[in-house]
C-alpha cells in the first residue's frame, strides 16, 4: 500500500464505480461520516481519509511549511487520488474542506465530476463589502484563546459550532472529536484555516457544484452561502432547515437528499431551499 493512504488512514468502501471521497472539517475525522455513506456506497466507490494530525493519520508526517496555506492540504487530495487512480471524483467537503476541494479542483479540474460544498466560508473576517461572521478582534481573540488553552477552547467552541442545544450529545461528540486532534497540529490548522481568504478562487472552478448552507450557522452564515454560490460558476445553492455547523451528524437524512437531488441531475432542491 502506497505510504500515502497509511498517512492518512485511507479506507475504501462501497460496490459502485465512480469516486466518491469525502473530506472532514477541522478538528474532526472521517468517522463523522459515518451516517452519510451507507446511503450511497452501494453505488460509489467511497474514500474515506484524515488529514496529518487528525483521526489515525499519521502526525509526524506535518510539515509546518507545507500545510501554511490550504493548498498543502489541498495537494493531499490530490495525492490521494493520484495513488489511487482516481478520476471523474465526487468530492464531498465540509467546513474547510470545501475551500480545500475547490483548490484542489482548479489545479486539476479533469480529476473531478462535482463538488458538494457542505457549509463553505472562503474567508471567516468580514471585509468592506463582504460578511465573513466575523470582525478581525474575534479571530484573533479565537486563535489566542485556542493558543493558550487547545483544550479548553474545544470544550467551549465545539457546542457552538455544532448548535442544537437540545441535542447535547452532538456537542459532546464534536467536543471529544476537537480535544483528540494533535494539539499543535490543531492551533496550526486553526490559523491557516481562520486567517484564509479564497474568494479570489472561486471563479476559477469549473467543476459542478452544490452549496449546502445550514441556517443559524455561527461559522458560515447564510450570506457566505449566497457569496459563494454568486461566485462560483456552475453551483446550485440549497438553504437546510438543519441549523448549526455540522449537518452531516445533526441532519444526514436532509443532507443525503440534498446531495442525491444534486447528483442525479434535477435542479435545485427547492422544498429544502424554502
């Protein structure tokens, strides 16, 4: 087996042909996939992974350098398909690995067939013209307050992100999934992802995709759904009833139908968008 699906703790399912890979957020693993892949590896060929420093990849494989900008993580992608001869990929990215999938597909855009783009912020600080969520004061506060206490800060910002309060066990999960991830590897990623801006790339993107935007999402709210859908080419755009960060473990069954309507070639899911 090639070094590079050790390092990243690849796994492979399903009965069907084409690729189907699926890439977590941060702090996260690829076993919050675990209530969306059964509905489609019947059909697909589903590869699952977890970046350097998450899950049971392997840690001392982070390079500071490589991974200062998402296109480290990025060439990742790209080398994981490469090992396994991927082609006509559907890649299925959360968080920021939506930004990750959509580098990775401008730098090759033959590899991919669509992009499902779960809850998607090009840039987290809000510009001129431009909401992000939030101000410059908060990412540093946020990026600080992670620096000096990494575990501390999960157990305060993970219930946030995941949102539904009345189901405490999804906040304890993420919670427990961000306080696993290497400690220093986390703070970095943390940066590199908070401080981003890829707005610039979006238009570039030839690839098909779909924007699943959750509503009373506290990291990507829903003007940065509307952002990336106005400026990404050929994406359709589907507002969830699901609300918070993660609906791929509060709401699978909402996120399974948005993405089976996507990919099977119908319009824009509109009972989900109203």
């Amino acid at each position: 087996m090639p070094s590079i699906l050790v390092r990243h703790n690849v796994k492979i399912l399903g009965q069907g042909e084409q690729p189907m890979i699926f890439a977590h957020g941060y702090g996260c693993d690829q076993n919050m996939w675990r209530f969306i892949t059964p509905a489609f590896q019947d059909r697909y060929k589903i590869i699952l992974f977890d970046y350097v420093g998450h899950g049971q990849s392997d840690a001392a494989a982070f390079d500071q350098a490589r991974y200062d900008s998402l296109q480290g993580y990025a060439d990742d992608v790209l080398a994981i398909c490469r090992a396994l001869n991927l082609k006509d990929v559907i890649f299925v990215g959360h968080s920021v690995s939506a930004m990750i999938g959509v580098l990775a597909a401008i730098r090759e855009p033959e590899r991919f067939d669509r992009l499902v783009l779960i809850g998607p912020s090009p840039r987290y600080i809000d510009d001129a013209d431009f909401v992000g969520g939030f101000t410059q004061e908060d990412i540093e506060g946020l990026l600080d307050s992670l620096d000096s206490n990494h575990l501390g800060w999960s157990s305060a910002m993970a219930p946030v992100i995941m949102g539904n309060p009345e189901r405490p066990e999804l906040g304890e999960e993420l919670t427990n999934s961000f306080c696993r991830t290497n400690p220093d590897i986390a703070k970095h990623f943390a940066r590199v992802t908070f401080l981003s801006d890829n707005r610039a790339d979006l238009p570039k993107v030839t690839t098909k995709a779909l924007i699943l935007q959750c509503s009373q999402d506290v990291i990507a709210p829903e003007a940065v759904g509307h952002y990336v859908h106005q400026n990404l080419p050929d994406s359709e755009f589907v507002l969830m009833q699901a609300t918070g960060h993660c609906p791929n473990l509060s709401a699978p069954e909402e996120t399974i139908a948005a993405m089976e309507a996507f990919l099977h070639g119908s319009a824009s899911n509109k009972t989900a968008a109203e």
